[in-house]
C-alpha cells in the first residue's frame, strides 16, 4: 500500500513538471509569434543634387507652305485666259489668268494718238515762245494738256497690268474655281498658290518652357502618312504668350525637296529642351500622390520622414522640385507601400 501511494505521488509529480514545461514552451511560442511593431525595412534610395536637365515637350503641330497665296482679282472683268494646270508647278511672274482688257487698250490707243499731237504742239509752241510768237500762259495750257494726256495713259497701264494675274513666287499651284467667259469680282479666288519647296510647323508649348526655347533648336515630328520621323529647325518664337492659352507659338522650317510633306496636315511635335540654371530633378518613383499634391520620403537619421514636395516640369523619368528637398536629401525609391513615419530604414543600394 505503501509503495502504491509512492508510485500514486511520482506521477502526480511527474504530471506537474509536464504540465509546467508545457506551459513554458507555450508562453515562449506565443512570445515569438508576436512582430516588431517597427521592422528595419530595406530601400533604394535617391540622393538629391543641383543638376542641368534637359526634357522632351511633346505637343501637336500643323504643317504650312513656306508661302501661301490666294490668287484673286483686282478688278471685275471676264476671264478669257487660262494659262495654267491644275497641280503643277509655276514659275515667279508666270501668266496664271487673263481677263478681257479690249476698253483699256481701245483707250490707252485712243489717249497715246491725243498725247502724239499734244506732244506736236508743244514743241511748236515752244519755238514760237522763244521768239515772242505766243504767250507763256498759252504754252503752258499746251504743255499741260501732253502731261496730262500721258498720265492718263500711264493710269491706264496700271488698269491693264491688273487683266494679267501672275505668279508672285514659285510653287505649286491648286485647283482653279473659275471658267472661261466667267466674270469674276474683287476678291474672288482663282486659285491658290503655294510653296511646297519648305515646310514650316507652327505648334505651341506651355508658357513654364518658354526661357529655355532657343532659335535654331532641333525639332523631331512624325505624320500619321510618313513612317520615319521628321528633322525641323525652329526659326522663329512669338514673342509674347497667348493669353486665353497661356502657351507659347513657335514656328519650326524643314526642306521638303521630295514633296513627301503635305501642307494643312497635323504632326506629333517632340522637343528637347535644355534648362539654363541648375535644378534638383528626382525620379518619379519617389513621389507619392495626394489630395493635396505630391509627398516624398526622406531618411533622415536613419528613420522615414513624410516631406510634402512642390514639382515643376517632367521628364520621361524624372520631376523637377522646387519646394521641400535641398541638395543632399536622401529620398525612397521602393517599398515606398510598406514604409510609414518614423519607420527604420536600411539602404540596400543608393542611385
């Protein structure tokens, strides 16, 4: 009985140290399972710098002739000459229309054979001045009547020259709007004339770019009918900002020897520029949208600090900042989802 009570004791004893052991392990397994309130998070990170940049403008454009003309009439007359094709190629002060000029030369024949005899006359009298035959007053009044008679007549040459519509400068020529027999009015268009020889593309960029544009900076376009992109030069900058746009006109020319280039077409615009002072430009990825506007974080004594930024203009990769990081500023670039404020950072890798 003695020994059963022994065994009894043993056991009991040897159930509360397994049940304490037990316990004990359980207390440490809970203890591991808790997290780190605040883990060490691992990050690339951005060192920030005063930096010259250069950004590509990306807009719309429009393709132009060189020159441009609308070939009309000065005067209302009847067409009786085309001296034109359709489509083709002209030449500087080549005949384009002749319109009926048969009252001018009757004219201008009739006053040059009166401005002959005035001319007669005068040359009479002037001998019959000389020697006392007339007065100066009736040489004059002969003298007047020629001079008047060839202004007339010079008057009348101009009235003519206006029955010959010319080319005033090489270039392609449009479709006619007009037949022969047809009377056509002032300001009436005939055609249209255009020089195809040079191409110019007029687009227009925000007004924050407008210091850093420069004559003779390289322009790249491409057009929905041409597969290669385009060279231009910009040759010409409006000189103040449109202020309903609040953008800038720039006019950039290309050769177009091979006619590939067609005038009134639209045009993706690419251009680069360059900034004249030096700014602090950061990768995108460290930025972080808000309601307000944009936030970074800095590491800052080897913690995460929430910056909120100012940004400028961009780049393919990168921002301008212009408020909120001084050069020497470390900012994230990844894992920017799992860092909070205050949270620890470790650098893997600084860019």
């Amino acid at each position: 009985m003695k020994r059963l009570l022994i065994l009894i004791g043993s056991a009991v004893v040897i159930a509360i140290l397994v049940l304490i052991k037990i316990f004990a392990f359980s207390g440490k397994k809970e203890k591991a399972a808790t997290p780190n309130p605040n883990p060490v998070i691992p990050v690339e990170c951005f060192v920030a710098r005063d930096t010259l940049a250069d950004y590509q403008v990306e807009t719309v454009g429009t393709l132009s002739a060189r020159e441009r003309v609308d070939i009309v009439s000065e005067i209302s007359r009847k067409v009786v000459g085309i001296h034109m094709k359709e489509g083709a190629f002209v030449k500087a002060g080549q005949l384009l229309f002749k319109l009926d000029d048969a009252d001018i030369t009757s004219r201008i024949n009739k006053l040059t054979i009166q401005a002959r005899l005035a001319r007669s006359n005068e040359d009479r009298d002037k001998v019959l001045l000389a020697s006392g035959g007339i007065s100066q007053e009736r040489f004059d009044e002969v003298s007047n009547l020629r001079q008047t008679l060839e202004a007339e007549i010079e008057v009348l040459k101009v009235d003519l020259a206006k029955t010959e519509i010319r080319a005033p400068f090489s270039g392609k020529i449009g479709l006619r709007n007009t037949s022969l027999g047809a009377l056509v009015s002032p300001g009436h268009v005939l055609a249209n004339l255009q020089d195809v020889g040079r191409i110019t593309v007029d687009f227009s960029v925000p007004e924050r770019y407008s210091p850093s544009l420069r004559i003779g900076t390289p322009v790249l376009f491409r057009t929905d009918y041409l597969p290669a992109e385009q060279a231009a030069t910009i040759e010409a900058i409006e000189p103040a900002v449109d202020q309903r746009t609040r953008t800038l006109l720039v006019r950039a020319s290309t050769p177009n020897k091979e006619g590939n280039l067609v005038p009134g077409t639209s045009a993706k615009v690419a251009l680069t520029l360059v900034e004249k002072t030096k700014n602090i430009f950061v990768p995108t990825s460290a930025l972080i949208p808000s309601a307000s506007g944009y936030t970074v974080f800095l590491k800052k004594q080897g913690k995460a600090q929430l910056t909120p930024v100012k940004t400028g203009i961009r780049t393919r990769e990168s921002v301008q900042i212009l408020e909120g990081i001084l050069a020497g500023d470390t900012l994230v670039l990844t894992n920017i989802l799992r860092v909070k404020k205050g949270s620890p950072l470790k650098i893997i890798k600084t860019n």
